[in-house]
C-alpha cells in the first residue's frame, strides 16, 4: 500500500484515511519467517496518516487471521491477533534512513506494508496454544491429554526410591 502523502505535505490536509489487505506472499518475509503457519486470510489493515503540527503519524490496526498447530499438542488451531500501532514519519533528508524510529516519506510517497509486516513479526506469539490449559501429549505415549489420562507412569520414579524398590524385593 503506497500512500501519496503530497495532500499532507502540501497542508491541503490534515489526515488521510486508508484500509487495503494482503495475502503474505509465499517467499515474502512473513511466510519464510512462520513456517508453520497459515494465513489464510487476507491480513486486514486499516488507518490513518496525520500531520500533527510539526510532526506525522501514522496510525494502523491490523487484524490477523491464522491457522497453525498447538504448540503442546499439535492438533490445528485457529487464531486472530489484533494489532493497533502508531508509528512517526519523517521525509527523507530529515532524518538518516536507517533510523528506525521513523517510517520514511520516498518521493513524498510512503509505502505502509513494511512497517505493518515488521509490527506483526514484533508482536506474533511464539507459541499459539489450542486453550490455555492444554495439556499436551504424554512424553511416553504420545496419547493426547486432552481426550483422557493415558495408563503411563506419570512421575518418573525418584532413582533414591529405585533402589529402596529393588531392596525391598
Ligand atoms: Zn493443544
Ligand atoms: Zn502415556
């Protein structure tokens, strides 16, 4: 998504809305960077740009809906993380371009992706879980936990209490 930001340059206004989507391209950064994961849908992000007297902002909420396994116990999950974030834009020449604390007018264009894809990466969970409690799989016979107790030992024997075990024989 390429903003022309010259309305906001000139003063002829003030703010400029936006909304797009996008699909992660398949060796975009997104995708080579979440292996596991699935966006399925188009990434939803809405917002604005607004000059605020001497400075820019640009503010951005972004939905994401995703498919991936559960971390503990690998069955599909489906999530969304919702993402709000504001950002400051400065022109070229104002600041040096690999500042990081600035989105970068180019040619009084300003490109939103990357810095929505950069948010999204800061923000991703590590780990999705199918329910905050689950309980995985069993590390002996693999028997998801969720469904039921499997008939594993659950607690390996303290090795002091194997020796009284094999003394009492
Ligand atoms: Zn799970
Ligand atoms: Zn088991």
């Amino acid at each position: 998504m390429i903003l022309d930001m010259l309305p906001i340059l000139s003063g002829a206004s003030q703010e400029l809305h936006f909304d797009f989507s996008f699909v992660p391209e398949k060796d975009g950064l997104l995708v080579s960077v979440y292996e596991d994961v699935d966006f399925t849908d188009p990434i939803v992000v809405t917002g604005y740009v607004k000059n605020m007297a001497g400075y820019m902002i640009l503010h951005a909420d972004v939905k994401v809906k995703y498919d991936t396994m559960c971390a503990r116990c690998a069955e599909p999950v489906s999530s969304v993380l919702e993402i709000t974030f504001e950002k400051d834009i400065a022109s070229s020449g104002d600041v040096s371009s690999d500042n990081d604390d600035y989105i970068i007018i180019e040619d009084k264009k300003l490109d939103v992706l990357p810095s929505v894809e950069e948010q999204i990466m800061l923000e991703m969970p590590s780990k999705t879980l199918c329910k905050e409690d689950c309980k995985g799989l069993c590390y002996k016979c693999g028997k998801n936990l969720n469904e039921g107790e499997c008939s594993c030992e659950k607690h390996e024997v303290d090795p002091r209490l194997a020796v009284l075990k094999t003394l009492l024989k």
